[in-house]
C-alpha cells in the first residue's frame, strides 16, 4: 500500500542518478529555491528526483550522514533518503533530517526564508516550533567570497 502511494507520488518525476550529476543537480536546485548551497551537505548521492508539479522532491544517498555546521555550532543527521515538496524560499514537510538539541535528535520538517534581504533561514520541528540562523553558517567559500563583494 505504501509503495503505491509513493510510486504516484513519484510520478513523472524527473530523476538523475549517479554521484556528479546529483550532486550538481541538488546544488542547482537549493539556487533555485534561494538557499545557500551548503545547507544539505549530502554526501555520496546516488539519486535525485523532482516532480515540478507538486514540488515533491528526494535526494538518496549511499548511508546515513552527519555533519557538523561550526556557524551555528549544530549537528545535523541525514538520512539515507531526504524527501520534501519545495517552492521559492521554502521546502515544507521534509524527512529524513534531524538537528541535535542539548542530548535529543528532532526531526526538521521545514526550512525557509521569511526574509531574504535579512538573510536568515529559519528551521521548524513538526510541534512548530522554530530556531533562526545566519544565510552565511551554510554559505560555502565561493558564495561566502561572493556576498563579501556584494555589500562592499
């Protein structure tokens, strides 16, 4: 029963496998959307799909991943699949995401950017509630360089 609904779901999506091409495919797609390109630091992705319809979205990778953002002194746990239905500045009822919190894992189901002249992205948990972080904590070199010479 699930398979079916995951199979419509998926459903004249397009799809990109292989390492290189997801990666640059996920990167292409977080610029769409208004988002630094280092906030879903997947690793060894193996397949990506979008099905510009609904918005629906996945990123798979080779094993489960955590990674450690220094900007925002966080740890954040990947699934081996990262799932979500994306619009411009948002991507809302995501999966397979989980922050480190004092001693919990919560899951983050949302990600967006209320303001993007503020240049803060804000990450919600299912209960709604919400923390804010600097656009820069997830900006990688080349985009860090790049907003340096903007606002000179």
């Amino acid at each position: 029963m699930a398979s079916n609904s995951v199979a419509k779901e998926r459903a004249g999506a397009e799809i990109v496998y292989g390492s290189e091409d997801c990666h640059r495919h996920s990167i292409e797609l977080l610029e769409e959307l208004g988002f630094p390109t280092g906030v879903l630091p997947l690793k060894d992705l193996v397949e990506c799909g979008r099905v510009r319809e609904t918005g629906f979205v996945w990123m798979k990778q080779k094993a489960p991943y955590e990674h450690f953002f220094e900007g925002t002194n966080t740890r954040v746990s990947y699934a081996v699949e990262v799932t979500g239905y994306v619009e411009k500045f948002k991507m809302k009822k995501m999966t397979g995401i989980k922050s480190k919190q004092m001693l919990l894992w919560v899951s983050i189901t949302e990600m967006s950017i209320e303001d993007p002249k503020g240049k803060k992205i804000l990450f919600k948990t299912p209960m709604g509630i919400g923390k804010s972080f600097p656009f820069k904590a997830f900006m990688n070199q080349e985009e860090q360089e790049k907003d340096i010479k903007e606002n000179k």
